[in-house]
C-alpha cells in the first residue's frame, strides 16, 4: 500500500493517458507508452527504442524528489521479440502473436519446492502428501490459469508424478511398480478417465492435477476504475459475477454456485472477501489452504442413514458450522432451498 502510495501517477510521468470519447468506453490513448506496475515492480511497453530511453530519463527525474532511482542491474531495455521475465511470467512475441507463459524461473522454482517438501514426506502417509501438494498445485495452476500455460502445467504433472513415484519407492523399496500402481494410483477422481491419479485409498482422498485446472481468459478493468470508488459499485459487482470461478473441484463449485456463495447453516459468504482474489502465487496457495480448512461438505442424509455423496445430499458448510451442528443436533438436516409440502393421499 506504501509502494502505491509513493508511485501514484507514475503511469502520467511515464506519457501514459486515457481517452474519453462521447459513446465510448474510455480506453487507451493511441501511440502513448503503457506501463504495468504491481507495487514497485513495472515495465512500460514502448513503440521504439528511442521512445524507451526517453521514458527511462522521464521516470528518472520524477523519482530523484522522492528519493527514488532505479536499479540498474534489474534494468532492461529488450525488444518484444526476445521477451522479458515480468512477475513470474514470460511475455514474448512470436509473429504476429504476444505470448504469455510462466517463466522458466518459476517453474524451476516451484520444481524445487516440490522436490524438498517430497524429501521431508519420505516416511509419512499418503493424507500428508495430498494435504502438502493440493494447495500448492492448486494456487500455482490458479495464478497461471490466465495465460498459456498448458504445456508447463503437463510438465508440472509429469515431474510430480516421478516425485510421488520416487516416494512411494523409498517406503515399499522391496515391491514392484505395479503394486506401487495398484496401491497408491487409481481413478480417484470419478470425474475424469485418469488411470494415474495419486490418492488414498482409505479415505477417497486424491491429488489435484496442475492440468485439470482450465483456461480462464482475464478481463482487463476499464480506465482508472478503482474497487474503492463508491460509484463504481455496481461494475464491480458486475464483474465479480462473470469472473471465472477459483480452481476447486467440480463438486464444491457446482454446490457452492447453487447456493450462491452462501453457507446454508449460517447463511454467510462462504469464503469472507471472496471478492477479492489473490494477486500473486504465494496468496493463492494459502487461499487454498484456508479453504480446505475452512469448508466441508455437509451431508443431508448421513452415512449411517443410507446417504450417499451425490451432489443432491450434499451442501457446503464452514467447518466451524458443520462442527456446531453435529454438536447441537446431530439429528437436524439443514437445506439451502424449501422443501415442498407433501401431497395428502
């Protein structure tokens, strides 16, 4: 908040404006330099060389009052052509096309993460591996679901399988590959023909795919529109309502858009601030880890009673409710719409 503080309007120093025309969205001005900034990070797309060096000089001197100036070493002018590394991704122009893909960086990065939180697991259940890597396949597939990010997300796939292999090898080193196979990968997820689905079999409990998580193309926000602008309410609202859902499984989307984002114990969002996303990789993996604690699925007819998992018995709840309510009265079925009255014979 401090960075946004300290750098407001260094869009208009760097040459950057708006036009507003009668009938118009307000968009863009024509041949004026763009820059993206995320706190104190930014890169400014220019339409020459010279251009960029001008802009440089510009941000230069409106920096100097500040106290600001830039860092050299972290300070690039590179044509499109050969691309440049920005918060994580790789943007690049092939032909005619813009490219955007997650950079090599951090896909080497979260290689390592993965590769030492695998050593740490060595020993333990096949629960702590599910309940290590969901978040983390999760929220990285979730920050990068916007881009073309397909062929790193298999890769992903491929080098977490050969870590999840080299596990279960090093806790059964005397079995062969295919009781590791028959034992630990199966078609948990009913949803997809996936022969090769880590998961456990005691509890149904699987591991979430960097590929299952599908393209979902980001809307640029119009003009200056601010989420704090009260007169803007209404397009945000808006917006909020045509954005793509979060990466969850397809069970818990389609129970949480029935019932519109509302806890039917409770009656209260879901997940609080749901409206905002996170904006970067590390935000959405603790997303998901919050989630994961924070909401269960809540049978209307239990186990015991002949329930089954079908969507039409379930609702999700907070973990906090559903623990309440078994707590209070176990016997007490709760339904997210009113039942209709029986028909009197």
């Amino acid at each position: 908040m401090l960075l946004n503080i300290a750098l407001h309007g260094m869009e208009e120093a760097a040459g950057f404006r708006y036009e507003n025309r009668k009938g118009r969205e307000t968009n863009t001005a024509p041949g004026v330099p763009v820059l993206v900034r995320y706190a104190d990070d930014f890169v400014v797309l220019c339409h020459s060389k010279q251009e960029a060096y001008r802009v440089k000089e510009d941000l230069t001197a409106w920096l100097a009052p500040r106290g600001l100036r830039f860092n050299e070493a972290k300070t690039h002018v590179v044509h499109l052509d050969e691309g440049f590394d920005f918060l994580g991704f790789t943007v690049k122009r092939h032909g005619d096309k813009l490219v955007i893909r997650p950079s090599m960086a951090a896909c080497n990065k979260l290689r390592k993460r993965l590769r030492t939180d695998a050593r740490a697991l060595r020993g333990g259940p096949a629960k702590a591996v599910i309940r290590t890597f969901n978040p983390v396949a999760k929220g990285w597939s979730a920050y990068y679901r916007s881009v073309a990010s397909y062929r790193a997300f298999c890769s992903m796939d491929y080098y977490m399988f050969t870590l999840l292999y080299k596990w279960a090898k090093h806790s059964h080193s005397n079995r062969s590959g295919l009781w590791i196979k028959r034992h630990y990968f199966g078609r948990f997820n009913k949803s997809r023909r996936d022969n090769w689905v880590f998961g456990d079999k005691s509890s149904g409990a699987y591991l979430q795919k960097f590929a299952w998580t599908a393209y979902a193309r980001h809307v640029p926000v119009k003009g200056a529109a601010s989420p704090d602008d009260p007169a803007l309410k209404g397009y945000w609202r808006a917006r909020r309502r045509i954005k793509a859902p979060p990466p969850m499984g397809k069970t818990s989307l389609l129970l949480a858009a029935r019932q519109k984002g509302v806890c039917p114990l409770c009656r209260e969002a879901l997940i609080e601030g749901a409206e905002y996303e996170p904006d970067n990789m590390r935000e959405w993996i603790a997303w998901f880890s919050a989630s994961r604690k924070l909401l269960n699925k809540h049978h209307l007819v239990y186990r015991r009673d002949g329930g089954t998992d079908v969507r039409a018995n379930l609702r999700l709840v907070h973990a906090d409710c559903h623990r309440q309510h078994h707590a209070n009265d176990g016997n007490r079925t709760v339904s997210s719409r009113p039942t209709k009255p029986k028909r009197l014979a």
